[in-house]
C-alpha cells in the first residue's frame, strides 16, 4: 500500500499539509494523501458499538474508507496545526473514530489486563508527526499526537516535527522544509528495516 499522509488541517495549501505532503514525498515511497477538506468524519458518540460488532462503527461517512487505508499502510503521516493551544478539532474527531481499528481482531492485544480495550492493528508500524502553529501550543499538539500513535496505536514513531512558522508560509523557510525532508528520509529508512 505504501504511505498514508493524513492532511489534518482544513485548508489544502495550509502549512501542516504542505509539510506532511513534503514528508510524504521525500521518503520516495508510494503515497497517497488524505486531504481533510474532501472528508466528512463525523465526532465519536461514544456508543461502544464498535466494541460489539467487531469494529464496524455505526457512523456512515468517511472514516469507514480510512480505517482500510490505515491498515493496510505500510507507514502513517499525521498532521495536525495547532488550535487553542492542542490538535485540532478535525485531527481528534478521527483520533477518536479510529478506537474502531481496535475491534476488528487484528494485531496485538492493546493491555492483557485489560481485554476490552482490544488490540492494535497499527503495531509496529513507522509513522511521523507534523504540527504547525503560528504562535505557541505546539509541544503540547505533538505530545497529543506522540500519545496517539506510540501510546494507543502503538507505532514507531521514527520523526516528529513541531514547526513554529508565525504567519509566514513554509515555501519561503528552507530550515523548516529541510528537518520536513530529514523527517521523509527516516521514515524511507524504517520502511526497509
């Protein structure tokens, strides 16, 4: 399948999805970008179906097609900007959708302790985390995402960029699009291990 570059911002030429895309690209693998702005994913309810019906989610929109692209990733981009000091509200509405993936009897499981926290599908794969702000809240956004992917996808997170780019574009900040490229490169590193 190759990368899935997930564009968690609401705007396609935003500086998180130019970075994500430059990730994306400078691994030379196989991608294919997930652009937000063409996706309905509704927010979680919290219904627990999921749990019960071997990870179907009951919510019919977007999300059902991104829960296969995750799977069969062989790698995963996330990018979120910061708002209000976190990731953003789009990014978290599919962080919550996707407890789905843990239903579905593929991978390890998430806590022997705790069975009905299911398994992890997404073990062991590489992944990178990009956040972007225009003032400050970007170490907490990438915590956010290291959490989710290390701690509850149990990924190996191989990069994480948190870039600071005021209200400037990324196009215009060689430094910024270099550690992006630096990032691709390692993630191309781990996908051959």
């Amino acid at each position: 399948m190759g990368i899935i570059a997930i564009c968690g911002s609401m705007r396609v030429e935003s500086n998180t999805n130019k970075l994500v895309r430059m990730v994306a690209e400078s691994a030379g693998w196989e991608y294919e970008a997930v652009d937000f702005t063409k996706l309905t994913i509704q927010p979680c309810t919290g219904c627990m179906m999921c749990m019960m019906n071997e990870g179907q989610c009951p919510i019919d929109d977007d999300m059902q097609v991104l829960y296969e692209k995750m799977i069969s990733a062989d790698a995963i981009i996330i990018g979120s900007p910061t708002y209000y000091l976190d990731i953003a509200g789009a990014v978290k509405c599919m962080i919550d959708r996707s407890m789905a993936l843990n239903y579905r009897g593929i991978g390890p499981m998430g806590n022997e302790d705790m069975p009905w926290l299911g398994q992890r599908p997404l073990f062991g794969k590489p992944g990178v985390a990009v956040v972007t702000v225009a003032g400050n809240g970007h170490e907490r956004t990438l915590e956010t995402l290291r959490i989710c992917m290390e701690d509850c996808y149990r990924m190996k997170l191989v990069a994480k960029l948190a870039e600071p780019v005021g209200m400037d574009d990324v196009d215009a900040m060689p430094e910024v699009l270099k550690r992006a490229e630096e990032a691709g490169k390692k993630l191309s590193e781990a996908l051959t291990q």
